[in-house]
C-alpha cells in the first residue's frame, strides 16, 4: 500500500468517529457514552492485532521502524480524551477498565481456539500460529503499558481541563504527548529487555506515536467546537 493512501485511510477513519460520536453526544447523550466507549474497544482491538506487523514509517526526513499499530494506537488517547471531556475523569477510568478486560477476553479466545485442532484444507496454520501465537511477555507488557499510560492520560488531561477550561488543544496534545511517550518505553522495556536493542525500537516508537497523535490533534479540537454548537 503506497504511504499516502494509508494516510487518506487515516484521516477517512477518524473524521467517521469523530463525528459520529459528537453526533450521538449532541443529539442522544444517554448513548454517548457506550458509543465512545465501543470505539475505545475497538481501537484497541485493532492496535493489538496490527502489532503483528513491523512497517517503515518514513518522515521524509527519517525512517524509523515501527509496528503497524501505531497508526491506531495513538486514537486510543484521543478517544479517551474525547470521554474524558464530556463524562469526566471518574467514568474515563472505568472506560479503561471496560477496555482493559476486552483484551484479556479477546487473548483469552484466541488461545481457547488454538488449541483446536486445524481442518486439513486450511493452508494457513502455520502463518496462523505466527502471527496470533504471542509469547507471555509481549501479552503482559502490553497490558501493564495499557494500564499505566491511558490511566497517566486521564489524569493529566482531567488535571489540565482543571486548571486551563479553556485551553482545549493544551490538554489534548499535552496529555498525549506524554502517555504516548511513556507507552512506548515501558512496552519496549518490558517486552524486549535484554533481547533487542531497546534504543532503537523506543525512539522509533516514541517518533510515531506522537507524530500520529499530534497529528489527530484538530479532530478533538474539530469534536470540541461541534459539541459547542
């Protein structure tokens, strides 16, 4: 896929959340909530599965390598922004909470199903195997990264909502800025402490993250002022 196509897909994606979401929040408010919560989900979901896939992301200036999840990755903080700026800090951490099981759920299915026995067609097994058979470390280092760095997101979001109301890019991009960075290095602590060169991979991780979730930045001030309207 040519690296301009993936960015209209990018942008595609996230102008559909964000609207449908500050559509559901102005006109049916009572749904609001479960709705931003499913997107949470399925972001989440999504960033998981793409991790399989180690991709170029190339700056014009830079390459770095990184997995294909940090094109989803960084719509967690957005959307948990986006919870947190109408249903408040409280209700923003059970989100997390909600979001957090979904995933045990979802390793949970995809080890029950393979330890089933393979029809003899499926000409993919092996691939199967590769790709959805995580080791025990990357499964808990993503858990504790998810755990600490979208709780430090809505935390600090909350906290600068407190202190600037009126400053919507301020705690956005700030509060992203800084989970994002903590998610990445303690994933890749975690997940490959002593057996890849951590370096590398954090600045790569780091880069990413945050060019995307800077990048989203306008969506959630876009969110804001329709909310407003």
């Amino acid at each position: 896929m040519d690296f301009p196509v993936v960015w209209i897909y990018w942008a595609l994606s996230l102008t559909i959340v964000t609207y449908a979401s500050a559509y559901i929040i102005r006109h049916h408010r009572e749904y609001g909530y479960p709705a931003l919560v499913g997107f949470y989900v399925v972001y989440l979901a999504a960033s998981q599965v793409l991790a399989a896939r180690f991709v170029e992301f190339d700056l014009g200036i830079a390459v770095f390598f990184a997995p294909a999840g940090v094109f989803i990755y960084p719509f967690l903080s957005q959307a948990i922004d986006m919870i947190n700026e109408v249903y408040g800090e409280h209700k923003t951490h059970i989100a997390i909470g909600i979001a957090f099981l979904t995933q045990v759920l979802l390793v949970a299915f995809i080890v029950m199903t393979n330890t089933l026995t393979p029809a003899p067609f499926f000409a993919y097994e092996s691939m199967w195997q590769d790709v959805f058979a995580q080791s025990l470390r990357i499964i808990l280092a993503s858990w504790v990264t998810f755990l600490v760095a979208q709780n430090i997101d809505a935390w600090i979001f909350a906290r600068l909502k407190e202190r600037y109301p009126n400053r919507v890019i301020l705690r956005s991009a700030s509060s992203d800025l800084f989970s994002l960075t903590v998610d990445s290095v303690i994933f890749v602590v975690i997940a490959f402490g002593g057996v890849a060169p951590l370096v590398p991979l954090i600045i790569g991780q780091i880069v990413a993250k945050n060019v995307v979730g800077f990048l989203d930045t306008p969506w959630f001030w876009w969110y804001k002022r329709y909310l407003e309207k």
